[in-house]
C-alpha cells in the first residue's frame, strides 16, 4: 500500500513501543521521516535502533526533560527539539514555544 508519505515529517509521541512502534516502522517503510520521543531514554534508543533496521530517516529523543528538585515531567520541550530537528522543508508550520 503506498500512503503517499515518502518525504513527509511524521512526529510520534509515545513511539517508543506497542503501537506508537508499529505504526513508526509502517511510516518509515513508506518513506515518511519518523521523529519520535519517549520518556525512558534506553527505551527511545532502542526504538531508534529498531527503525534503523527497517531504513529511512528517523529522529529520536528522550521526552522527560524534568530539571533538578522538579517531581515530574515535561514532553514540550523534548517535542520541540524534535520538530526543530526536521529539515524545513518537510514542515508545513514552525513551532512556537512558550
């Protein structure tokens, strides 16, 4: 099935494994750029690696980006670093932050 992706950006959160995996490796085998993140960060290697094998593009970072004394975690700024990651010419938009 050809979805028409090839040279697309695709940003998946949570694509580190189960579904948010599978469904990175369909879109990479399509020929879309996968970005994703992730909060465990041998975890986000380790899908890093896994798409590697299928071929294609892909970017990955850890998304817990908690500074010191704080008790939880932040996905935005990982994000961002992701999107600000993939070439411009693959974006329809460019993120703002806060």
């Amino acid at each position: 099935m050809d979805l028409e992706l090839s040279g697309k950006a695709v940003l998946i959160t949570g694509g580190t494994d189960g579904l948010g995996l599978a469904l990175a490796k369909r879109l990479v085998a399509e020929g879309a750029l996968v970005a994703l993140c992730g909060r465990d960060p041998g975890r986000v290697r380790a899908a890093e690696a896994s798409l590697g094998e299928v071929g294609g593009e892909v970017l990955a970072q850890p998304a817990s980006n908690a500074g010191a004394g704080s008790t939880g975690s932040s996905t935005t700024p990982a994000v961002l670093r992701v999107v600000r990651s993939i070439p411009s010419t693959t974006r329809r938009g460019s993120p703002t932050s806060n």
